[in-house]
C-alpha cells in the first residue's frame, strides 16, 4: 500500500512536471525575438529626452542584449547583416526591418498574415509584392513615441509593401463588441455618430448577416468572421495605397508627402467612408511644408457636409483634386 502510495506521488509529480514544463517552455526562436525586443525597446528610451541622464545605465542593457542575441543566433546568422536576419524571422512567419526615420534607428517585428502580388493603378499599372501584418511585437519609433495616434495603414519597405492589418483590426473588434450584445434589428440601430455610421456604411452586408440574421450562433467565432470579412471591404483602399507607394518608391519624396500621396491615391481609386474618417481626423505631425498643405486641405473639404450625405464618388472626387493640386503646386 505503502509503494503504492509512492508511485502514484510520482507519476503525480511527474506529471505535474511535464505540463509545467510544456507551459514555460520558450523555443530558441521565442529567446531570440525576446531579445531583441527588448535591445530595440531600450535603443528607443535612450534616444528620449527624459531619460538622457540614464544614458550609461541604459546602455550597458543594450550592450547586455545585444550580447545575448549574439550568443543565440551564433552560428545561425550574423545579427549585423539585416538581409539575414530578415531571412531567420521571415522563416518563423515574421517581418523583421530596420530603417533611419528622422534622424532616429526605428525597427519592426510583426506577424506575416498574407503574402501576395498585385497589379494595379496609381495611375499607371504597377506591380508590387505585399504583406498584410499582424500585431506587431516591435512598433517603429513614431508609433512608439506617440502611441495609437502615429499608426499608418501602408508602409513601403525595400522589397514589399506593408499592409498594417493590425490599425483596422481594433476598431473592427471594438464595433463588433459594442453591437453583439444588442442584437441590433433597424439600420438606426447600428450608428450612434459619425464614426459608427461611415462603419456601418461601408459594412452593410457584413452586419445584417453577423447582428441580424444571426449567422453565427457562437461569439468568437462571429467576431473572428466579423474581422476578416470587415478587413476585406478595407483591402482594396490599402491596395490602392500600395499601389502608388510602390510607383513612388525612387522619387525620393518626404516620407510624410509619400504617405499623404498613397492615402489620397487610396481614396480616389477604392473609396471607403471609415479610411476616410479616421485619415480626416488623424493627427498627423507632416514636416514637410507640401505634406502639410494636403492635409490641411483633407481636412478642410466636406467638413460642413453631413456624413450621410457624403457618397464615396465625393471622396474620390475630393481626393483627385487635391492630389492634382499637390502636383500642380510642386
């Protein structure tokens, strides 16, 4: 009894062991990737005006990471090469980069949700490949320092254009939440302003079949739906976008003037009432003097307009004209 009493404290033990160990276990991968999040997080602080005076103790941490990520990628890759360790992450599923964004090292890490080619006009023909990103585990320095209020929808890097799903996933998710428990009936019912309204607008179809006819009887099932079909009706703005990041990619245009170009391209071949809301509402810190003037501009055209008498051949309209000004004036 006594023995049997021991191996069954055993096996309990031993159990106990495995799934603590299954729970806690971090891959080489997992270490690497921790690592260097926390070497680019402390590159960052170190370039903040309220942590100057730490500058030495911040410094050894680096030095300290940087190490460490040396020693786990040795004889793996050269962590000074960046097209090999693009290559490393790009392997695991991930897009690693690493640029100069006003005078500062800015970097990114983030989940490859989709990879594609596509052909399309800004105005002339271009093809591009592309990258639809997850949520990333390391923001650029911009959206580090200012938060949710720098994220960007479209991005150009050396080989692909950047597709930042996770700026539309949040207010996909936060729409959903706040209508799922409220089993709206009426189209009214769908819009308490003029963000959920340009939403509802743009997802008409998406929430009669979601909140209505109540396809989907299980929660996360329905907001998983809700997402992917809601990021579908944005994806041809983004495309739009990308389109004219990638045939402006040698004009060596200010980043903030290439941004505003690739929005107002967006808006005038893929119109969409939400992208156009959040881009008209956006607080964008545009250096240039010509950025600053587009924006000024966007912000400006059918303000006194109600949202639901602008229509997306307005949009579109609005967005040709103002990009035409823009080259008019430069």
């Amino acid at each position: 009894m006594i023995s049997s009493r021991y191996a069954h404290l055993f096996l309990g033990l031993m159990i106990l062991f495995g799934i603590s160990s299954i729970i806690t276990h971090t891959t080489p991968f997992d270490k690497t990737t921790e690592n260097l999040k926390r070497f680019c997080y402390v590159d960052y602080v170190m370039k903040m005006p309220l942590f100057s005076q730490n500058t030495r103790e911040l410094d050894y941490y680096r030095e300290k990471y940087k190490e460490k990520l040396d020693v786990l990628i040795n004889g793996v890759l050269d962590n000074d090469k960046k097209e090999e360790v693009q290559a490393y992450f790009m392997e695991n599923g991930f897009l690693y980069d690493s640029w100069q964004e006003n005078e500062r090292h800015s970097y990114l890490l983030a989940k490859i949700i989709e990879k594609g080619v596509h052909q399309g006009g800004a105005p002339d023909e271009v093809r591009f490949d592309y990258l639809i990103l997850g949520e990333k585990k390391i923001v650029p320095f911009s959206e580090y320092l200012e938060g949710r209020g720098a994220r960007v929808f479209v991005s150009a890097g050396e080989k692909a254009i950047y597709l930042h799903k996770d700026s539309l996933e949040p207010i996909l998710r936060w729409y959903f939440e706040s209508l799922w428990d409220t089993e709206p009936k009426e189209s009214y019912h769908f819009h308490g302003d003029s963000f959920s309204y340009s939403l509802y607008r743009d997802l008409q179809g998406i929430c009669e079949g979601i909140f209505v006819k109540r396809y989907y009887m299980d929660r996360r099932r329905a907001k998983e739906t809700f997402v992917e079909e809601g990021f579908k009706v944005f994806l041809p703005c983004l495309l739009g976008m990308g389109a004219r990041m990638a045939a402006d990619r040698n004009n060596n245009f200010p980043p903030d003037y290439q941004y505003l170009r690739a929005c107002l391209t967006g808006l005038s071949l893929n119109p969409n009432h939400t992208m156009f809301y959040i881009l008209k509402r956006a607080r964008i810190n545009a250096s240039s003097p010509i950025a600053r003037k587009g924006w000024k501009a966007f912000s400006q055209r059918l303000q006194l307009t109600y949202p639901d008498q602008i229509t997306l051949e307005q949009i579109s309209e609005m967005s040709q004209d103002i990009f035409r000004s823009l080259e008019e004036s430069r």
